[in-house]
DNA sequence: CTATTATATGACTCGTGGGTCAGTTACAGA
DNA sequence: TCTGTAACTGACCCACGAGTCATATAATAG
C-alpha cells in the first residue's frame, strides 16, 4: 500500500450534496423501487455504509432529492408571474419561455415522472411536491389569469381551469420525452410546442366582443 | 371436512380474466413493483401457484393488463374523429366529450400512470402502450386537425403540436386525479376543465383574419 | 366405482437488496 | 509522535417476495 494516496478522505461537507446528485442520476433512470443504494453510493464515491452516516433510509435520500432539485427552481418562475405592469400575452410569452429553460437545464422532467409514478407508495412525497411545486405554480398562473381578467386582458372563465390549459401541454411534453422517446417514439419538440402552444392560448384566451368588462 | 362444499372448483376458462382484472386493481394501488403477487392472487380468489398456469411471470400478467383494459376504447375514439363531415368545432366536442366518459367509466387513467411510471424498467411496455394508444390517438386528432386545416376551419401551424394543445390539459387533469386528490388536494374537475379548454382550444384554433386558404 | 388427467394448492427455495456494525483509516489536537 | 475520535468501509444479516414443485382434489371418461 502506497503510503501517499489514502483510500478516502474525510469530506462530512460536500458529502450529502453528492449523495443527492447522485441519488437524483439513479432515481431518474431506474425509479425508486429498482434503484439500488449500492449503485447510488458508488456514483457518490462512497461506501453503501456512509449513506447511513447523512441519511436514516432510502426514503429519506428520495425525499432530500425531491427537495434539492426542484424546489429553488419555482422561486424565479414564481416571482416572474407576480409582475402586474406586463400586459398578459407578453407575461405568458415570457413565463413559458423561462419555464422552458427549467426543464432544458434541469432533470426536473425526470423527477415530474418520478414522483407521479411512485406516489401511490409515497404520498407523503406527493404532498411535498403538490404543495410546494405543482400548486405554486397553479396558484401563480391562476393569479395572473384572474388579473388579467379584471383588466379585461383575458376572456372570463374559471382562472383555474385556463391555468390548467396552459400547464397541461407542457407536462404532456415532458413525460412524452421521458418516457416515450426513450423506446423510438419521435420527439416532442418542446420549444416549438411550447411556442406555438402559447400562441394558440393568448388567442384563444382572448376577450370576446361583446364580453362584459 | 364437508363432503358438499369443494375446497376449489375447476374454471380454466374464467381464471385468466379474473387474475387480469386483480392484478389492474392491484398494480393501479401499488404500483408494478410494489405489487404482490400474493395478494393478486388473492383477490382473483385463487392460490399464487395458479397464476403460474396462465402467466409465465409477473411481467406478463402487467402486459396482459395493460391490453386489455385499454385498448379496446381507442377504436372508438379513433373512429369518431376520422369522421370528415362534421365541421371542426362540433367533431371537438363530440371526440373530447367521448374521451371524458372512457376516462370517468374505466381505469384508463390508473393504467397510464402505471405505464408512466414503469416506463424506465419496462421498455417494452411504454413501446406497447406508445403504438396501441398514445401514438392512434394523437394520429387521428392530427389528421381530423390537418382536414379543418385544408377547409379553412382551423389556423394553418403544426397539426401534430395542434394536437398536443388538445390532449395535454387532459392529460394534466388524469395525473392529477391520481396522484394529488389522494394526498388531500383539491380535485380537478374533469368534466369543467375539458369543456372549458375545449371551448378555448375552439377560439384559439379559429382561422385568423386574412390567413391564406 | 375406478382410473385418469387437468386444475389447483401452499410450503418451499433462493436471489436480491435494504439496513447493520465491528473494524479500519484519516486527521486534528496535544 | 502519539492519541482520540469522527468519518468511512465492506462483509454480513435477514426480511421479502418471485418463482417452483410435490402433493391433493375436482372433473371426466370408461
């Protein structure tokens, strides 16, 4: 044994951050019953045993991926949403737009699919996601469709459900990504589909004549 | 022991069925990989072993389930919108209004997300359900969408993106039946979210002013 | 009634992988 | 250099569940 390289190196603060990368990479290609923490540890560098050093169960990697890769990317689209100067089509077009950089930059489509597919095991994790992911998000749009409205940008209707109109395309497209072109489907080209789809709403969410303010 | 009443009884032709239809209620609870193979048995009212004279493995009891509970319903859905004479607005609402009641009659939306979800460990599968179901339907919605297009009925753009506007909301709204309204969010009402989208997809698809034939 | 066979049972095997822990090593402080 | 201990290893344990098979029973034919 070669006195100058040790085996590991004492690293207690870089280590969870690795270990949820990690996790995140194996969770995403397998989902969470055919992951195996062998494998996650072995992409971490680390031993099986040093998972349970920073973490009681599988469980609890899974939860801390959940956390750590999405939740920070909600702020900014949140806060977008938020603006009230921007006149609604304009909003949308750029709301879209960043919510489609997320998705390019991020393995969030792959933890979307993740969480759908186990959340009969694990609903505690479909609250988390539900409450500070989806219903944000919903709840940001809705807000802005709602004022919109009263500006007499929007057509009346349920600001809800004309949130779910312009979410649901784009949820389509990435579990089409994730889980169709893998097997030799066509891809869905999400930027045509997200621009194109935008325009099709801004239109069809459009005043009609004759509304009422 | 009771000389009337037989332990079991021989039904070779309805067993095969019966274990189909457990095994859709159990996978649907639990997931492919959570599911036990003993409680499928269970509920189909016969022993584990019995499953192995109609099933070579648990994959392809899942196959099975998949087949038939859900092809059968697109052949309808598939025939309705190859219908040419009806104008463009009317055939939406009839084909999304059919879609909602396959949806809220069958499991159609529990087997989806299955497929989904196990779509990484099973290849084979999303490949089955990507050519039996996903890929017929978004075909005839972009064929019934590139007719409309050529009569004038629909703005000129990508049928195939056209189609993905249609069928992504719904989709949303499936997902979020069941994954979130389980965990105590608030349900999406599906009825409410297709016909409103239905009837913004309607404007939002309308011919714009001056668009060439 | 008896023999035969298709159908069904359930205790068993055995690979797998989550979780444990006794021992090892790096490193800080004296 | 010499501890003390936090960080880490990896062989091990054991629960679990897919798949098997020797045995048992229902149905059927002769």
């Amino acid at each position: 044994m070669q006195a100058g390289s040790p085996k590991w190196r004492r690293r207690s603060e870089a280590r969870p951050g690795e270990i949820v990368q990690a996790a995140l990479e194996v969770f995403a290609e397998r989902g969470f019953a055919a992951a195996k923490l062998d494998e996650i540890a072995r992409r971490a560098g680390v031993s099986k045993g040093a998972l349970y050093l920073y973490f009681e169960t599988k469980e609890d990697i899974f939860r801390a991926v959940v956390r750590e890769a999405v939740v920070p990317n909600i702020d900014m689209v949140e806060a977008m949403l938020a603006q009230a100067t921007i006149p609604f089509p304009d909003l949308l077009r750029l709301a879209l737009a960043r919510i489609e950089t997320v998705i390019e930059t991020t393995r969030l489509g792959a933890v979307a699919k993740l969480v759908v597919g186990e959340s009969r095991n694990f609903p505690e994790l479909a609250r988390v996601w539900h409450d500070e992911v989806v219903s944000r998000m919903l709840a940001a749009m809705s807000g802005a469709l709602e004022r919109a409205q009263m500006r007499g940008e929007v057509r009346l209707g349920d600001p809800r459900l004309q949130a779910f109109s312009i979410m649901g395309p784009i949820l389509l497209g990435v579990i089409w990504q994730e889980t169709f072109t893998p097997v030799g489907a066509p891809p869905a080209p999400l930027k045509s589909l997200v621009r194109q789809h935008g325009e099709m709403m801004i239109a069809g969410l459009a005043p009609r004549v004759g509304d009422p303010q």
